[in-house]
C-alpha cells in the first residue's frame, strides 16, 4: 500500500492529528525513508514530566493495534530535539525540597556497623537507562561517624573514612540499598507522575558525595 495512504490511515486510527497520553501530545509528522517508521513530535503544553522510554512503550501498543487492523507493522521515531527525560519545575521542586531535608544519611551493614553522614543537598542529577531511572543527590558532607552496633563504640569520626564505609556497605549490600532505606520519600513524590513512574521501571536513588576533604 502506498505510504501516503498509509500516513493518513494511521491518522484516521488514531482518531485526528495527535496522540495524548497522559496530557503529553506525540504528532505523528511523517515517514522516514524506510517506509516503515514515522517520525513523532512533541507537544508539551501541559509541562507534563516524562520519560521516553514510557513514552515508547504507549506508541508500540498503539502500533500493535494498527498492526492487527490492517495488517501493516510500523516502527516509531521520536524527534532527537526533545530530552530522553524530562522533568517540571513542578517536579524538580519537589524533588529538591525532600531532598533538602534529608540532614543526615545513615545505612546500617550486615554485620552491625552503621555509617552516618550530616551534611546539605546542593542539588541532583539524573540518568537513564531503558528500564531503570536514576537520581543522584549532590550531597556536601560535613561531619559522619562510623558505630559498631554490637560493641557500642564509635569506630571513627574521620569524614572521608566515614563516606568510604557508607559507600561500602551500599556495595556489599545491594546497589537498591539507599533506594530502600534512605531516599524511599521519592516513590511517593515520583508515583504520581505516570509517565516517570510505571510497573516495569525501576526508580533507583542514589548520593554523590562532594566537596570532600
């Protein structure tokens, strides 16, 4: 069947110009030169928050569907003008208000030594990686200390050594460890936004120590 034809078929499908999901509108612009992939852009007039790789997935169902009427399979493309993530001011506020309250860090290991760390959140970072989302709080350490829960002692008050046992129990224990324990305030931030939180993605948090000594 002739592209065109087919173009405007999959407009009549899709029930006009657009495709909204969750408040986030894909434009369905043309064909590339393989005949078999268009080209979508965006439209964001509610700043709706989102990641691509959701995004994606909601374009290959719809694909699917046209598929099964008329026989015809289609790939997508999303205009490389638009980020992979995108997050609101709306968000990145919340975001870096919970984050400004988290004073202190602490993580307990397997065999009964805590590491505490005091210090500011100077912001965040993120980064993706097909099904996973990462958020990285820049954290300015000040003071921590290191406790052996068993014999009740402090094993160091040295800020460096004190960061490397953090770090080290994250590593012996599980790299989901601050996800879980430390930064769990952000699922429930995260979760009310469909297009960054989903099933089949995982939310992983993590803290870059800066500025240390």
């Amino acid at each position: 069947m002739e592209k065109n034809k087919i173009f405007n078929l999959f407009k009549t499908f899709i029930g006009g110009e657009s495709i909204e999901i969750e408040g986030l509108y894909l434009i369905p612009e043309r064909f590339l030169k393989d005949d078999r992939t268009i080209e979508f852009s965006i439209q964001n007039p509610n700043n709706i928050s989102y990641y691509l790789g959701i995004v994606g997935e909601y374009l290959n169902d719809i694909l699917f569907d046209f598929e099964k009427f008329t026989n015809y399979n289609l790939k997508y493309h999303i205009d490389t003008n638009y980020p992979e993530l995108y997050f609101s001011k709306e968000l990145k506020n919340k975001i870096q208000s919970y984050l400004d309250t988290k004073k202190r860090l602490k993580l307990v290991g397997s065999g009964g030594i805590e590491a505490t760390i005091y210090g500011d959140s100077l912001g965040f970072s993120t980064e993706t990686d097909y099904d996973q989302i990462y958020i990285w709080n820049d954290f300015n350490p000040n003071t921590g200390f290191v406790y052996d829960l068993r014999l009740k002692e402090v094993i160091t008050e040295d800020l460096n050594e004190s960061v490397d046992r953090y770090l080290r129990i994250i590593e012996m224990d599980s790299a989901y460890l601050e996800s879980d324990e430390v930064y769990q305030g952000l699922d429930i931030i995260l979760e009310e936004y469909p297009l960054i939180s989903c099933d089949w993605i995982a939310l992983v948090y993590h803290t870059g120590f800066i500025n240390l000594p």
